[in-house]
C-alpha cells in the first residue's frame, strides 16, 4: 500500500516544530507501525535528510518506550495496542496518517517524536514503592495474600509507563499511572504501613511535576494499552481522602 | 589454526574450597566487610537498570555505598529484562513434590550440558529462595492459589514445579520490583541516576577499574565518572544476529569496550535460540517476538509429513501430519528442551516440510487442547499471548495453527568472572546476561530472572565489598592521564563514524552481518561455514568503515550514532564468536558442530578435550588469545543427556 504520512519534525526543545509531509510506498500490512517508519528513515538517511527520532525498545508491547500520536489517537487506532504492535493492516491503502509525539506539560519535546517522560519516575520515587531492603524480607509464606487482592493488583501492576493516558487526557493529567501504582500497593499486605504516606508523596509529585488535574474525563483508560480501569482513580481519591483526614503518619492512625 | 594463540590457563577462580553446600557460606565469611561510614565515601558506577542492574544499584545504596547509575532508555524501568514473560525458578519445594537446592542446582548443571562452574550453580540455587521471599515484600504480584499462597508450575521440561510467575508478565514484575526499590534510593539522593546515557568506554588506572566515559544521548554531551569500582549489568549480545527476540537498543559495547580493555570474554559461541516465536514475516522486519514457552504445554508441534504440502492445515489429514517432536523424544515430547526443540525444526524445515510463506516455520497446533479442555480453559491460560499473536500475524490461532520458527533469544556467553564475579580486571564486576557464569551452554527456562536477580540483590553486595575492603583506592579524577585518553578514544571514535559519510545505512549493514551470523554461527555451525563467515565478516566490516552513512553530527540526539557505534561493536564480537565456535571442536548446549554429533542427529560432546570455559583475551585487532578454565564435576556426574 501506498501512504501520505505528516510527521511532527522538531529540531530540539527550543524548535517550534511544524507538520512535514512524506509518502511512503509499497509498505506491506504485515509491517509493524514502527517498521514502516523504518522504511522511510532509511530511505531519508539515504537522500541526506535526517531520519525522524521516535522512541522504541522492545517492541512487543512491554517496555512503554513508544509511543506516538497516530491520527489524534494514543498508540493508534487499535485499542490495547502499543505503537510497536500496531500493524499496518490496520490502515487502507492511499490514505493520510497524521503523526505526533505525546503532547503534555509534563513531558517536553526534545527531537520530533521524542518527549521526556522523566516525571512518573520522580512519582514513583516519591512513594511508589514497598520499603524493603534487600535481606529483609520473611519467609514469602507468611503472609497469604487472598486471591482476588492479588489478580486485581496485577491488573494495576500491568501498567507499563508509556504515558498514553497523560498524551490523551485533555487536562494532560498522569492519574491514571499514579493511580495503577497505589492501587496496586495498597492491595497486598506488604503495602499496608506506607498505605497514606505513600498516596499523599505521590500526588504531591504528580502536582510538582506540572500534570493537570484529573476530571473523570475517562480517555486515559481507553487508550490505555493495557487496559487500566480507570476505577483506580477512585481508589486513589478514597485513600487520599483517608489520609489527608488522617494525617496518615499520625501513629494508631 | 593460526586464527588465535593460547596463553596461560586460569588457575584460580576464587572459589572456596571444602564441601559445595558450605562454600558460598564460606566465602560470605571470610570476605572482608566495608564499615558503614566508610561505605558513604565509596562510589560505585553501574551500568545497566535491568534484573541484575536495578536490584544491584538498589541493594548497594541501601547499604550505604553512593551508586551512580546508567542506562540508555529513558527510563531504568524499561530495561529489557522486562519483556521476559515465563517465570523464575526457585528451589522451595512448596509443591513437595521432591525438589530441593541440591535438584535445582542438579537441573541447572545437567541443563548446560556440563559446560557450567559448579560452585557458582550452587550458589545459584541456594540463593533463589531469598529471591522468592524478596519479591514477596516488594510487593510483586506472584500468581497465587484461592488459599492465598504462591502458585508454581512447571516450565521448561523441569519435572517439578519450581516455577513461580506472574501472569505471562513475571519480568516486567520483578523488574518493576527492583525499579521501585531503586527508584526509593535516587528519591532518598542515595543513587544518583542517569538515564539516556550510554557507556562507551571503560577507564582503567594503575590495573583496576576506576572509571567509565559515557554519553549523553540528548545533548551528546561526552563525560568522564570516576568511581571505586564498576559493574556491568548490560545484558546480552543477541542482537549481533540483528533478528532475536532482544529490544532493538540491547548491544555489547559496554562489555565489549571492557574486553578491548582488558576484560576477559567468556564463550561468546554459547548463544540460545528459542524454539517458539513468530517466524519472520519479510524484509522489513526488525525483531523476533518470543511466544512463551509455556504454550507447548497444550500446543503440539508438527509440520506434513510431504515436502512441499503447502496446503491448508486443516486439510491435511491426521495420517499425513509428522508430529516430529512426539516421535523421536516419546518420553518428553514437545516439552524437549530449547536446544533441542530448536535444531528439530530446523532439520524439519531443511527437509522441505516447513509451513507458511517463508517455509520456515511450523505448526503450533492446540486443536487437541480445546477439544479436551475447550476454548475457556485455553483462554484463561494463554489468552493475551494468542492476543499478542493475532495482532502480529492477523491470524487467529483458536482457529489456525501458531506457526513458530526458532530465533535467537538469550546469549550464554559473557564476560569472563571469577566467583566474586569479577572480571579479570580489578574493580570491575560484571552480573546478570553480561557474564557468562552459570548457565553453561544452554539456558534452562525461568532461569535468567533466578541469575539476574542473585547476582544483583544477593552475590555482588557481599563481594563487591571484600574489593572495597582491601582499599582505600586512592582517589583519581577525570583529568586523570588514563581517564582523558579514554575519552578521546571515544571522541575519535564518533568522528571517525560521522567522517565516512558514504553510501549504505548502518541497518543495512547491521542486517547483513545478521545473516551472515544466522547461517553460519546459529542453530548449526561447521568448520568450512565458520571460516567463509570470519572471512565475510571482516570484508564487510572494512566495508562498513568506508561506506556507512551517519546523518548529523555528534551534538544532541542523533539515533543513527548510537546505532553505528553499536554495530561496529558488533562486527568485533562475531568475529571472536565465530574463531570461539571453529575452536570448540564438539557439539554441546546451544553450540551445535555439524561435524560432532551422534549417529541419530544429537549433540555429542567431547569432555576430554573440551571441558573448559574459553575465556578470550583481546589481544588486538583480531589476534584473540585463549585463556582455558578447566571444569570439574565433583558432585554431577557429566552424562549424555537424552530426552528420548
């Protein structure tokens, strides 16, 4: 199939960026999305030109590192569907796609499709995480931990970081990621002791780290490749309640 | 062979002496411990934010070292130890079904065909239980049973259930683990990170390890980090053959900058292709997707008994399918290990009996598992890997057969360590895939979360420190003679690419030297194959220094660098492979010599000339010098393995 790609090019953080217009021939369905970008950089490369920056690693779905804007969706047409495992059978031969890199305050652009995603490691820094040095842990029996807590914080713990939620949202708000992690912590046992620290260091981060807020807009879970419920947000809103009535450190809190 | 010389054997690997189940107890014991106010004036470089990377970073901060950390994505938490789906072993015999440390450390040894240290497997399996229990309180969510307690199954043809996962996502969570734990220190100032930052040369000062040059990937700033010691957590190699199952940013430099410098590089022929992925589609393709392992459980794998029956599958009749696998292994069937599974296809495939466009592949078929269990049962087992599979391939396999083919998956070999996991340069500690320690020639599934895991949370913590016991080292700065004549190496070298400015794209070379890899160095290897294929890829390396196109310069992000200086990397490592497979005159794990093998088709090893690592010292351009680690059995007893 033949296709009309316009593709965000933007020399660096400080560029303004613009929309630039490229065909592409002869792309097999059976391609990857990222495989035909890599047909047309190879054939920029070769013309002189400099190939377009996208981010990528594994490409299957697992590691977060892509992730593109593909005619104003998330990752693409396909739901739960990372850019690298969006195939080109889902499009139609002739037609235009409109490429562009997530669009956040919260994640700068830094070269065409490339953004800086560095704020949701500072949200887990700030409390995304079970203080357990290593040689601490007991025996991994003894604790149980019921069945449905443990499917249901897999189903959080999927969340792979890709930012699709933030590029998606209109209020460029990251809680749905945050969300993922505390409801994924506060499920199991171990997460308990750090339960209300944890949710009220998070969502200060979130806030510092220049997200909007979130209004149960909803398109972050729809576009998410992973399908995260979008029911974590609520779970986020009950425990930050909790805490901040709490004042979680308070002791016999 | 006058492609490389011999030099002295290793004598001493460090390895306490006495009973195997006391030595790591020992070894514990007698290293030296660094008192904690000293610990804070100790800095130590990791490279690397994968299983063994993260987990070491984090470990080694939280006892009180200042650890500065590097990775080339843009996040530590996407190291590709994340996409590692089935699970990771342990030996706590929850299931009592018979295992034991002593069964896993067994397995493991038999597994690599007797290609492994033993010390170190034991090690290995004595540890995995503390990993279990770790995870535990990182709060990972292991699949668990109604009564709350851990699941486990069995993977890999381990005959007890050992295996504990989650989901068919067990690396992302464990990865996850470790990232969190990691990311608590870079929050508490204890570890300083930087990611999109590549490593690209090694500093050495008066013998040890003092220091990496790196550069940063958004601003191609080159800099220079002083440290007390370095550790390498920067995976494997498999992308030398350009398609494998590895993220597309997986390369060897920062191992491989080590070997030029010094470092040993341990079985680099020793390289895992895994029987059951997606086969390649056409020539635009970029990666190999891995379907776990898990699904010949249920799946059975054949291919038509005719050559060239390119019919329908499901016209092709019971009586005229070859269920090869069943047939010549009946007692383990399609659950063979990888090695095995792998070189059976290939041998079907080179009949002529192989499926689907390209003719390499063949059938994964669970029209027998449906029957019996039907499609519920098979969708709660392996639902999101038949969705992972329709989405690649457009075909549903509830309905049509898989078709797999073998790709490269996992790289046995690595850079040589002592038991403390040291390199033969001091003060340089290499964990995880990086090393080649404990697997032999041939993974067991769901142990590569088990090693990356032991080393970084439980080994390197204990010897690392005995190193920074025996300093003070004194302190060396950037301006440091050593230190700047490495990074102008590094300097040179980006110039040098950008310079060529000729007329074929670095992918186009990379892909070319892949081919030559596969056809000559992958599932199959011989001695004529071997020598056309050092000679192709030193032709082709000449011809990539003169031709390669690099667009852009140095300044800022510029994808196509990062990727040339990866490939030149590459064409220095398959050609050490290639001498390193051409020496090993036997077949073993996943090296496979056409010419040592069994009257009916197997691996046959040669232990009276070959049971030794090869560890090979650069001893400039294409003159390697081999150093040999002669392996000793005291507790496995080495045997032929069948599976028949």
């Amino acid at each position: 199939m033949n296709l009309t790609l316009r593709i965000w090019r933007q020399n660096g953080p400080n560029d303004k960026g613009r929309m630039v217009t490229y065909q592409v021939e002869d792309v097999s369905p059976d391609m990857s999305f990222l495989e035909m970008l890599d047909v047309l950089n190879e054939r920029l490369i070769l013309q002189g030109d400099e190939p377009v920056a996208f981010d990528h690693d594994c490409r299957e779905g697992i590691c977060g590192m892509c992730g593109l804007m593909i005619n104003g969706d998330a990752h693409g047409p396909q739901r739960g569907t990372t850019a690298c495992q969006l195939h080109m059978r889902q499009f139609r031969d002739g037609e235009t796609i409109d490429i562009e890199p997530w669009r956040a305050r919260a994640f700068p652009v830094i070269k065409d499709l490339v953004v800086n995603r560095g704020a949701f490691d500072k949200i887990i820094a700030a409390g995304g995480y079970i203080t357990a040095p290593t040689g601490s842990a007991p025996e991994a029996h003894s604790v149980p931990v019921a069945k449905a807590n443990a499917d249901a914080a897999f189903e959080s713990a999927a969340c792979i970081g890709c930012g699709a939620c933030v590029a998606a949202c209109p209020n460029g708000s990251g809680m749905l990621f945050t969300a993922a992690k505390i409801t994924q912590l506060s499920l199991v046992p171990q997460g308990q002791p750090e339960r209300y620290t944890r949710v009220i260091g998070m969502v200060d981060a979130h806030d510092e780290a220049g997200f909007g807020g979130c209004t149960n807009a909803g398109e972050c879970t729809a576009v998410c490749p992973k399908g995260i419920p979008l029911n974590t947000i609520g779970r986020l809103n009950r425990d930050y309640l909790a805490a901040t009535a709490k004042r979680g450190d308070t002791p016999g809190a | 062979m006058d492609l490389y010389t011999e030099g002295d054997p290793i004598a001493d690997t460090r390895a306490p002496e006495g009973p195997i189940e006391n030595r790591w107890e020992t070894r514990r014991f007698e290293a030296k411990l660094v008192n904690p106010a000293n610990r804070r004036k100790m800095t130590v470089i990791v490279v690397g934010t994968g299983l063994a990377g993260g987990s070491a970073a984090a470990t080694l901060a939280e006892q009180g070292y200042r650890v500065k950390s590097y990775c080339y994505q843009d996040s530590p938490r996407r190291a590709h130890s994340i996409a590692a789906q089935g699970g990771i072993n342990a030996a706590k015999n929850y299931r009592n079904d018979g295992d034991s440390v002593h069964r896993l450390f067994y397995d493991t040894v038999k597994g690599g065909d007797f290609r492994s240290r033993e010390s170190n497997v034991h090690r290995l399996a004595e540890v995995s239980v503390n990993i279990i229990d770790q995870c535990v309180a990182q709060g990972v969510p292991f699949a668990r049973e109604y009564g709350g307690l851990l699941d486990t199954r069995s993977f890999g043809g381990a005959q007890v259930q050992r295996t504990f996962y989650a989901r068919g996502q067990t690396g992302q969570q464990l990865l996850l683990g470790a990232y969190q734990a990691l990311e608590r220190q870079i929050g508490l100032g204890n570890v300083e990170m930087n990611a999109r930052h590549e490593m690209l040369e090694l500093v050495i000062v008066d013998g040890k390890a003092r220091g990496i040059v790196v550069r940063d990937l958004v601003t191609g700033e080159i800099s220079t980090e002083m440290a007390d010691a370095v550790v390498l957590a920067s995976g494997g190699y498999g992308n030398v053959f350009y398609l494998s199952t590895n993220a597309k940013g997986c390369n060897v430099t920062a191992t491989w900058r080590a070997h030029r410098k010094g470092a040993y590089f341990a079985n680099p022929c020793y390289t895992q292709i895994h029987p059951t992925c997606i086969p390649v589609s056409g020539d635009h393709q970029s990666k190999l997707t891995l379907m776990s392992e898990s699904l010949r459980n249920d799946g059975r794998v054949w291919v038509p008994k005719a050559k060239g029956d390119d019919r329908n599958p499901k016209d092709i009749g019971e009586d005229e399918r070859d269920y090869y696998l069943e047939r010549i292994y009946p007692s383990f069937g399609n659950l063979v290990p990888r090695d095995i599974a792998s070189r059976a296809a290939k041998n079907v495939c080179d009949e002529g009996r192989g499926v689907g466009p390209t003719k390499l592949g063949v059938y994964l078929d669970f029209a027998d598992a449906i029957g019996r269990l039907g499609r519920k049962a098979i969708e709660a087992k392996y639902g999101n890997l038949f969705e992972m599979y329709e989405r690649i391939t457009g075909e549903d396999p509830y309905e049509v057969p898989m078709r797999i083919y073998p790709a490269v998956h996992y790289t046995m070999g690595g850079l040589w360590v002592d038991y403390d996991l040291q390199s033969s340069i001091p003060g340089l500690f290499v964990i995880g895939e990086a090393n080649f320690s404990d697997h032999g020639a041939n993974r067991l599934g769901a142990s590569a979360l088990m090693q990356g895991l032991a080393d970084g949370y439980f080994v390197l913590p204990n010897t690392l420190a005995n190193y920074l016991a025996s300093g003070p080292l004194e302190k060396v700065e950037p301006s440091h003679p050593e230190a700047v004549a490495a990074r102008r190496d590094v300097e040179d070298r980006i110039a040098r690419l950008l310079a060529v400015d000729g007329d074929r794209t670095v992918d186009s070379f990379h892909r070319e030297l892949g081919q030559i890899m596969w056809e000559h160095c992958g599932m199959e290897r011989s001695d004529a194959g071997l020598r056309k294929a050092i000679d192709q890829i030193r032709a082709l390396r000449d011809e990539f220094w003169q031709r390669v196109k690099v667009p852009g310069d140095g300044e800022g992000l510029n994808q196509s660098l990062e990727k040339a200086g990866r490939v030149a990397d590459f064409f220095e490592l398959a050609e050490l492979m290639c001498i390193d497979a051409l020496h090993r005159e036997e077949s073993c794990g996943g090296h496979f010599r056409a010419e040592h093998q069994t009257p009916d088709g197997e691996a046959q090893r040669d232990d009276d000339r070959f049971a030794y690592v090869a560890a090979w010292e650069y001893g400039g351009p294409s003159e390697p010098v081999l150093h040999k680690e002669d392996l000793k059995f005291e507790y496995v007893h080495p045997t032929q393995r069948s599976y028949k």
